[in-house]
C-alpha cells in the first residue's frame, strides 16, 4: 500500500507509521524547520529554508536503515540529514537555528 504523509506548516512533522502494508510511502517536511520520519523501504522529503524564508534545498532519500535510519526523524541542514534523536534536541537545535539568524 503506498501512501504519503505532508507538511508544510512551520516546525511541523511528516512521519509514517510501521505497518506491514506500508511500502514506497513519502513523508514530506517541505516547511520551515520541518521533521520527517518514515520506515525502511520508504522515503523522506525535506527542505531547506535560507534566511529569508526562501526554498534553499530540497532533498529526498530512501530509509535503509544504515544511512537514513528507519523511524528516526530528520531536519535538512547545509543540504545534509540531520538525526533528531530526541525531541528536546529538535527543540534545542530550532533554538539555534533562529538565534544563528539573528
């Protein structure tokens, strides 16, 4: 079963669930400081926003569980997936990330 989970909200997530009839499924994270998640055999979209609120990258990869780790969120920064290990770092990092702005 192919499906898609998408974001475009500020700070928001984009996960798929692990089930055993998800196969080839996205989540997209295509808004400012988004996650994504999604389980082996599926794929991650993320984007990239420079300082002004303008598209920087888009990046796309498959989860293989060895590069992109299965049901493990990722930002997209310098054009690279970054792990969000636990939810306090994601919220720790989206600090930086608007005091770097500044």
């Amino acid at each position: 079963d192919h499906s898609a989970a998408l974001t475009i909200g500020t700070e928001s997530s984009a996960s798929i669930e692990p089930t055993d009839e998800v196969k080839d499924s996205v989540a997209i994270g295509i808004g400012i400081r988004n996650k994504a998640k999604a389980p082996k055999g599926c794929w991650i979209v993320l984007a990239e926003y420079d300082d002004y609120n303008n598209i920087k990258n888009i990046k796309s990869a498959k989860v293989d569980g060895i590069e992109i780790k299965e049901n493990t969120y990722y930002m997209l920064k310098d054009n690279k997936f970054i792990e969000i290990i636990h939810k306090l770092i994601y919220y720790k990092i989206i600090f930086l990330l608007i005091i770097y702005k500044k």
